[in-house]
C-alpha cells in the first residue's frame, strides 16, 4: 500500500509534503540540502 511518507533506508520518515517544505527551506537558508531541527509538534486536523 503506497503512503503519503516519505522513508529513508537510515530509517527517517516524514510525511512528503513536510519533507518537501524542509528541503525548499533548508535550500532557500542554507543554499543546500540539510537537517532542520523541528520546534513543534505537528497536529493533522481532520475534517468530519
């Protein structure tokens, strides 16, 4: 079954979207691709 989460075979795991937005702001910050740490929690609100 395909998912939405994007998973490395060093074992990270992220949701595609999220990972996408971390690899577009660490480009714009940094000029590269690299860890940032998360502050917060995230918390998936859904719709009923």
């Amino acid at each position: 079954m395909r998912t939405r989460n994007y998973v490395c075979v060093c074992g990270y795991e992220e949701h595609w979207d999220i990972h996408g937005a971390r690899n577009i702001l660490a480009k714009e910050l940094y000029g590269k691709m690299c860890h940032i740490p998360e502050e917060t929690k995230r918390k998936y609100l859904w719709i009923a």
